[in-house]
C-alpha cells in the first residue's frame, strides 16, 4: 500500500540557486490515482527485464535492439545501475527492501503525453507503487540520480508501508541519497547561500510546515525551496552526527512510529531542538 498523496520534488536539490536551467520536478503519486500503466507502450510492449532485486519495464523509442546503443544494452546498463543503488542504499542507509522493486522506464515523449497534465514542470519521474521513470535512450547522470531518489521512496514504502512519514524526512533523505551517491558530501557553498538569504527574507520553512505527507500543494518556486530546505535539514543532521547517526534516526522513527522519540533516540534532542540548531547553523553559515 502506498501513501496516496501526491509530492512534488525537483530532481536536484540546488534548484533554488539554478537561474537558467530547466527546473525538473519528480513526483510522488498515490496508489489511489489512475495509471493506464499495463503492459503495453503506445510504442508497443514495454520490454520486460529482470535483474536480482528489479524488475524493469522499458518502453523507450530505440531503433536498435542489439549493438552499443541498443535497447539490450540500455536495460542492462540501468539494471547494474540499479543493483549497485540497491548496494549503496544499504551501505549508506541500511535500507535494504525485501522483495522485488518494480521499475517503468517510459519513452519521454509518451510519459510527457501522459503525465505532463499532472505536473507543472516537466517531470522526471515518480513513485507510486512502482518506480516510473522519464527515460532517455541512454543512462545520463540525470537519469541515475532520478534512480536513486525514487529508489529512496520504494524502500521507505516497503519498510513501513502504513506510516507516512513527513515531507522534510522523505524528501530530505531522497535528496541526501542521490547527492550522497554522486559523490557530494555536503550541502554546496551556494545552495547554503540560497538558504541563508531565504533565511534573512524570513522565507524558511518551519518543520511543521514541511511535515505534510507530500510537497504537492506547494508552488514551484516554494517547492524548489522545501526541497532544497529538506535536504539541507538532513545533510545538517549527518555533518552534526554522523551518517550511522541518520540510520538510528530513520529506524527509530519506523520502530516506534514517531518522530519525537527517534529524534530523542538518534539524536539526544527533540525536534524542535534539531531544528533551532539548523536554523542557527544557517545564519552563522
Ligand atoms: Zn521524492
């Protein structure tokens, strides 16, 4: 049973501090909403692939089946992707899903078609039940931490699949994972910088207002800012105690389904403690 709110999420957590570029969001749907999602792709059958803890589903529009650039090799280049996700997301979180992940890797033009009504950005994937995922016909860095944030989604759904665990947690840690994965140990002197004006502007958010299920209801330039906020929040709470600290954190939170007492566990604070803590450590930043 999935959570049936929906979130938005940009792809990267400095979205804030992008001027230019295009703002991609991913979205978490509930199991609830209607996808016409069976077997079949407007461009045909979605090949079926299967690696140890995934199970793929992909339907992007490759001329080629065989050869460097053929549709055989870019299923098994996302597979290993998501095999070595699935190693990382123990190593780094302990969060280790039993059971089968299912995975759809849509034609862009045809996950436009059908989903863009429900985002105000192009997005680039979403989690509901199964991991769906805007494909491109090769596996771009874009694409592999899209992989990773959605895997984040599918394991918290499958450890605790009744608990509905807040925005800034869920989010936060999603975002944390996939820059983590990438090889980014902190928050960037920008994205800082972003949060810090923000904070000046007395434009942060509180916990509590990042606490809804999903970040849906918020407009993109807030959305952009929740995201970036949740992230930060977590990656503050790993540089303060450390990654185990976030492992005691999340299993604390899922054992007694609160959130006050895994903080007091983890961390020897409440929440709102931890939080002050943060807001401080941005001003001083
Ligand atoms: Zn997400």
């Amino acid at each position: 049973m999935a959570r049936a709110v929906p979130e938005f999420l940009p792809i990267r957590g400095n979205g804030l501090a992008r001027s230019g570029g295009l703002l991609l969001f991913v979205v978490l749907l509930g199991a609830g909403t209607a996808f016409a999602v069976g077997d079949r792709g407007a461009d045909g059958d979605f090949e079926r692939r299967d690696s140890f803890h995934f199970t793929l589903y992909q339907d992007v529009d490759i001329d080629e089946s065989a050869g460097l650039y053929g549709s055989r090799r870019f299923e098994q280049e996302i597979l290993r992707e998501l095999e070595a996700a699935f190693d990382r997301l123990d190593d780094l979180l302990a969060l280790r899903p039993e059971g089968k992940l299912v995975v759809y890797v849509w034609d862009p033009r045809l996950f436009d078609e059908k989903y863009a009504g429900l985002f105000r950005f192009p997005a680039a994937g979403f989690y509901a039940g199964a991991i769906h995922i805007r494909g491109a016909t090769r596996l771009t860095p874009g694409l592999v931490r899209v992989l990773h944030h959605e895997l984040v989604h599918a394991a918290f759904d499958a450890e605790a699949p009744r608990l509905t665990l807040p925005a800034w947690m869920n989010e936060g840690i999603a975002e944390w994972f996939e820059a983590r994965a990438a090889g980014k140990r902190a928050i960037t002197a920008r994205e800082r910088g972003a949060l810090a004006g923000a904070a000046d502007r007395g434009e942060l958010f509180s916990l509590a207002d990042l606490s809804v299920p999903a970040l849906g209801g918020f407009q993109p330039v807030a959305a952009a800012l929740a995201y970036l906020e949740s992230y930060a929040f977590i990656d503050f709470l790993v540089q303060a105690h450390g990654e185990r600290g976030l492992v005691r954190f999340w299993s604390a939170v899922v054992r007694s389904r609160s959130l006050e007492r895994g903080a007091r566990r983890a961390y020897r604070k409440d929440l709102e403690q931890l939080e002050a803590d943060f807001f401080r450590s941005l001003r001083t930043g």
